[in-house]
C-alpha cells in the first residue's frame, strides 16, 4: 500500500506523528508538506493528495488541519474521492467497511496525536466489506460520471 498525505499549517504535528507511524507500519508514502508556520491554504494541500488517489499514484490520502473539515471538503469536490472526517476509532472502521473510503481526514485541534494514530492504523487496516454497501457506492460513481 502507498499513501499520500498531505496537512495544512494548522496540522502539522499531527502529519508528522502520522508519518512516523506509517513508516513504523512499513507503509510506503509521499509526503505532500506543508513545512510552514504561516497560514496556507488547504485547498492546495487537499487537492493534490485527492489527485494522486484518483490517479492510482498511490492507494490512500490522508489529510490534516485544524478541524479537517476543510480539508474533507476540497478533497471530495475531486470526482472519485470518497473522503471521511473521522476523529474516533468506531468511525475509522466504519467508514472503511462500508463507505470504502480512499482519503481520511482529521484536525489537529479536535484529537491528540495518540488518537490520531489509533484512527490511522484503524482505517488503513480495515478492509471494505463488499455486498450491500458495494450497490450505494456504485450509485455514488454513477452519479458522478452522470454528472460529470
């Protein structure tokens, strides 16, 4: 598995606990920044990684800022994303099981860093399920390239 992943300045730290565990977990990634301390936009952070997913340039995105809130948006205006905020483990499996989400999203100032890499190892180890929810996905990307 490869992921990309990517935070604006307001999730920084937790990117960096991320990474760190991603390569605790041997999980190939490419790390898409931000190094800064000023304020950036998270659009440019969000979109990239969204586009290296739908690309097959890796498997999964994962995406920080302050609430990931903005990040979660921007990341699934990009057809064929299917990205989840997600700040609790219940969810991170969830999603995965029965959304087969591509991009996690979390913020920095709503969960710690151990949290954090609770949710991620979660998620990346959490397989789809298949069967019924394979039928609402598949609307999903109907929808999507009916309204392309």
């Amino acid at each position: 598995m490869k992921v990309a992943i990517a935070s604006d300045h307001g999730g920084i730290t937790i990117r960096k606990e991320i990474i760190s565990l991603l390569e605790e977990m041997k999980v190939e990634y490419v790390d898409l920044g931000c190094e800064c301390d000023t304020s950036v936009d998270y659009p440019d952070y969000a979109l990239p990684v969204a586009e290296k997913v739908v690309k097959g340039e890796v498997d999964r995105g994962i995406l920080v800022c302050g609430t990931g809130i903005g990040m979660s948006i921007a990341a699934n205006k990009v057809k064929g994303i299917r990205c989840a905020l997600v700040h609790d483990t219940f969810s991170a499996k969830a999603t995965r099981e029965h959304n087969n989400t591509n991009i996690l999203a979390m913020g920095e100032r709503v969960i710690g860093p151990g949290l954090a890499r609770e949710i991620v190892r979660i998620w990346l180890n959490t397989p789809f399920e298949g069967g019924r929810h394979e039928k609402r996905i598949n609307k999903i990307t109907s929808y999507e390239l009916i309204h392309d």
